[in-house]
C-alpha cells in the first residue's frame, strides 16, 4: 500500500472519466464505449482488495454530475459491476483473452440493463438497438484495456 | 449493497424533489477541470487558427462584418421608432410591457454529456450572475433554458429534450399552444392543438412569454408539417428550431427585464411609465421634424 499507487488509480479513472465527455463527432456520439466500467472492471480484478463496490459507487456519482444523468444512475449500475468483478476476479483472471472478453460483455450488458430500467421509470424516451452495441464495442476493446492498464500497473508497481 | 440501496434513494430524490440541486453543483464543482481538460483541445484549435490567420483573410472578415453592421444599424433604427410606437400604444392600452433584456454572451463548451438527453454546456456560470432557469438563445432564437449552474459554467437543456416544453404562440393568428421537445436535435412537436386549429406549414412560433421562463416574443421554431387525421381529436404537428442547436457556438443569456411571477407594486410600475412618456415625446418630436 504505497501512496503512489493511489495516484495510478486515481489517473486512470480521471482519464476514462475524460474519455466518456471528450467530443466525438455525431455519428460516434452512440458508439461511445463504457470506459469507466471497463476502467473500474480492471482495478476490480486486478486489486479486488483496494478497488470495490464504494470506488464503484463514488465514479458512478461524478459519472452522473459529469454527464448530466440522475443522481445514481451510473452508481447503480457500476456497483453492482464493481461488486460483481470482486466476487468473480479470480475466475476471470485466469480466463484466456477471448473468455474474459465474454465475461466483461455480461457485466457490461448488466450495467447497461439497469441504466435502461432508471431511464424507463423515469419515463424517458428508451434508446433504440444500438444501445446494445456499446457493450459489443466495450468487449471487443476489452484486450487492450487489459494490457494498457497491467502495463501500468506493472510500471508503476501498483499492488 | 448498501451502495445499491444508497443509490436508489438518490435517484428517487433526485427525480422528485430538487434538495440534490446543491449537492449535485457542489460535485460539479469537482468536475470542473475535466470539462475544461476536454474542451482544450477544440479551444487551443480555435486559438491557434485565430492567431495564424492571414492579414487578408482578417480584412475580408472585417469588411464583411462592417457591411453586416451598417446593414443591422439600418434595421435598428426603423426598430427603434416601432419600438417607441409599441410603447407608447400600450401605454394607451394600460397594458404593462417593458422592452429590453439583458444579455450576457456565452461560449458552449465542446463537452459530450449523456447522449440520450439534449443539453449543452457553456463557459459562464454563478460567477456571472447566471442562474438556473435562465433563458438562453443563439443569434437566431430560443435555444433552451438553463438547469444547472456551478461557478464557472452551467448546464443548459435544450427545447428539443423530450423533459423540456416551452409555451409558444404563432405568429400569424395568435393562437398559443405548448411545444414540447422530441428527442432529435431538429424537432419539436406541438400535441395540444386540435385538428380545427389555425396553423399552416412555414408559421412561425415564437415566445408567448407565459409561464415566466422565456422572454416574449422570440421566435423558437416553424411548423414543418400538419397532419390532420380526421379520426384523432389532435393534429399531429412537428416543427423545426429555428435555433442552430447543434450548430451555434456563441450563445446568450438572457436577464428578463420583468419579474412576472410577481405582481407589479405602483413604484415598479412608475419608473417605466416616466420612461415611456418621455420617449413617446421624443417620438413624436421626431415626427414633428420630419414634417
């Protein structure tokens, strides 16, 4: 438990936190993968005893303010996934590439599934199809998420 | 699962009262810097094509805005008289009317929010003296109105956000209705008339100023289409902003002059009337010089 792993952790979720905002051009804007669960998914498997359900609850919240959704409704649906990950980090750790990739499309698809059941209580005008191909994007980028972050991780000798 | 269970009591509270309002501008006041961090890189562009752009370029660009210029201070002096004139007739009709909003000019800032809901972010907040329901509009018209302000910028819902419905009035017969907002950036739609009412495709709408959140009289958007089945009570009517919603980069802010939740006192109403009186003299001096 250093000091200078906190910061690594910290960077990381700002900079995915900066990728669900950056401006895309309008016809990339409902492709935009979940960066901060796949962000959050990593740390979770990676270091289950330091990153969980709370990290998961408090991105969820300025995921909400940043974006301008509901209060909690990034926070649902990314500690549930946080609390998902830590329950199942060590199966998926030992997965080969392509499986793990299978895992994370679940998790994703669960957070995306109560994302859709917030903005249908609420009454708002459901997304079409094409909201289910954020978590298709969000697995098929998943390998290199992995290895970005373990680099980083290793790097920076974060544990 | 105290995380999920914190989280459903925020969304609900959220959803129906407006006690997170605070809270929620307190966090933004945390994010911040990420806004600003994603909107450097189209700003530094902006810059840089500011700063590298050739003399000649700048002398067509000011000659351009020169010819714009004589052209608007032409409209504005025929605007003036009428403006006077609309003054001086309400003041016949003791109907209480002030003419003139503030404004304040505003910059959006290139940062993607929640793509399933319409609203934008600009560069002026509570530092400014913006507050929340303020009406913002582009050179052209309504854009929407503002729902949440932290010091330095401040969230605006755009009238094409299917939350957001503005009260509006056509402008050739009168006739005011809601329009509500649709979800796509170029739509707005009008559910409330009946299949008898009078609206034409190309009306335009503006600002019926009822409600209190929107200036009177601004135009907000033309009817595209009118659909009049004769089995449904209500037409089916759509009309497109005539705001650049997804265009504009320049916004304002708007200060409505009158305070119309509250009822007029006699000190309120004086000072105008003074006013009034005296430019309708200088109308009418103006009148009498011409003559």
């Amino acid at each position: 438990m250093n000091a200078r792993g906190w910061w690594m952790i910290a960077l990381t979720f700002l900079v995915a936190l900066l990728m669900m905002i950056l401006p895309l051009p309008e016809w990339a804007r409902p492709f935009r993968p979940q960066w901060v669960t796949l962000t959050l998914i990593y740390w979770c498997i990676a270091l289950p005893h330091r990153v969980g359900v709370g990290t998961g609850f408090f991105l969820g919240i300025l995921l909400d303010v940043l974006t301008g959704t509901l209060l909690g409704q990034h926070a649902l649906g990314l500690s549930l996934v946080a609390f998902l990950a830590v329950q199942l980090h060590a199966r998926i750790r030992v997965f080969p590439f392509w499986q793990q990739s299978l895992a994370i499309l679940v998790l994703l698809i669960i957070e995306h599934l109560f994302a859709l059941w917030v903005m249908g209580a609420i009454e708002r005008r459901p997304p079409g199809l094409i909201y289910w191909v954020i978590p298709v994007i969000g697995a098929l980028l998943w390998p290199w998420v992995f290895v970005t972050l373990r680099d980083v991780r290793r790097r920076f000798k974060v544990s | 699962m105290l995380a999920v269970a914190l989280s459903l009591v925020l969304m609900v509270l959220d959803h129906r009262f407006a006690h997170l309002q605070q809270l929620r501008s307190a966090l933004a006041f945390v994010t911040y810097p990420l806004q600003v961090l994603a909107d450097l890189p189209v700003t530094a562009s902006l810059w840089l094509q500011e700063v590298t752009s050739s003399r000649s370029e700048l002398l067509t660009q000011n000659e351009e805005l020169r010819a714009q210029n004589l052209k608007l201070s032409a409209e504005l002096q025929k605007f003036e008289s009428l403006q006077a004139e609309n003054i001086r007739l309400r003041n016949l009709l003791d109907a209480s009317y002030k003419v003139g909003d503030r404004v304040l000019i505003a910059e959006l800032s290139a940062v993607d929010l929640d793509p399933y809901k319409q609203q934008v972010v600009i560069n002026k907040g509570a530092a400014s003296g913006v507050y929340e329901g303020q009406a913002v509009l582009d050179a052209d018209a309504v854009m929407g109105q503002i729902i949440q302000v932290t010091p330095f910028s401040s969230t605006v819902l755009l009238i094409t956000d299917p939350s957001h419905s503005i009260p509006v009035q056509v402008l050739r017969s009168g006739l005011r209705t809601i329009a509500v907002g649709s979800g796509r950036v170029n739509a707005l739609d009008l559910p409330y008339l009946p299949t008898n009412s009078d609206i034409r495709e190309g009306d335009l709408l503006v600002t019926s100023g009822l409600g209190g959140k929107f200036p009177s009289g601004y135009p907000v958007a033309r009817v595209t289409r009118v659909d009049r089945a004769p089995d449904n009570a209500f037409a089916l009517i759509s009309a497109e902003p005539a705001a650049h919603l997804d265009r504009s980069r320049e916004v304002l802010v708007v200060w409505s002059v009158t305070p119309p939740s509250k009822p007029l006192d006699e000190s309120d109403n004086e000072a105008p009337a003074a006013g009034q009186t005296s430019e309708a003299e200088a109308t009418q001096d103006n009148t009498e010089d011409t003559q």
